[in-house]
C-alpha cells in the first residue's frame, strides 16, 4: 500500500475519533432531545467512516459488510428515536393546548 495513502487513512481515523468524541459529550450534554438525536446520528457515521478506512487500511472485505449492516443498524436507530420523540412531542403540545383551552372557559 501507498506510504502516503496509510499515513492518510491513520489520520482520518484519528479525526474522526476525535469527532465522534465530541459528539458524544454533545449527546451527553446537549441541552435538548433534538441535539442528542443528532449527535447520536453523528457518532454513528463517524463510526461508518472509521470502518470503512479500516477496511481499506487492512486490505479486509468483510470489514465492508460489517460498515453496510452497521449504517442500516444506525439509521433505523435513529428513525425509531425519531419517531418516538415526535410522539412525545405531539402528546406534550396536545396536553398544552388542551389546558389553555380549559383555562379559557
């Protein structure tokens, strides 16, 4: 393998470990459900990223199948979290309406 190539792919790993680092304290940290949702989508395509220089890096096919199930895994993940704070949200506006409505008559 190309010397520049190897030193490259090191290097985006590095990157975005450091990223997906950042994220998950914005997960842990953010002050809404819609950042942490977000920084969880992010840690997952870091980790997409990172599995897909490894496969390069270590000449792996099957590293490939790994980072295909692994962005399936993540994006359904993070539709059913979606999904479930629309939810939560619709119900917490719906409660909201409902007592200004009774504060009203």
């Amino acid at each position: 393998m190309n010397e520049f190539l190897e030193i490259f792919l090191k290097a985006v790993i590095v990157f975005c470990s450091c990223i997906a680092f950042i994220c998950f304290i914005r997960a842990i940290l953010g002050p809404g459900i819609p950042d942490r949702l977000v920084a969880i989508n992010m840690i997952g395509t870091q980790m997409i990223i990172i599995i897909a220089a490894l496969t390069i890096l270590l000449e792996e096919a099957w590293l490939a199948d790994v980072a295909a199930v692994y962005a399936l895994l993540s994006f359904m993940g993070v539709v059913v979290l979606t999904k479930i704070y629309i939810g939560v949200y619709k119900k917490k506006q719906a409660d909201i309406s409902a007592g200004q409505d009774g504060q009203k008559k």
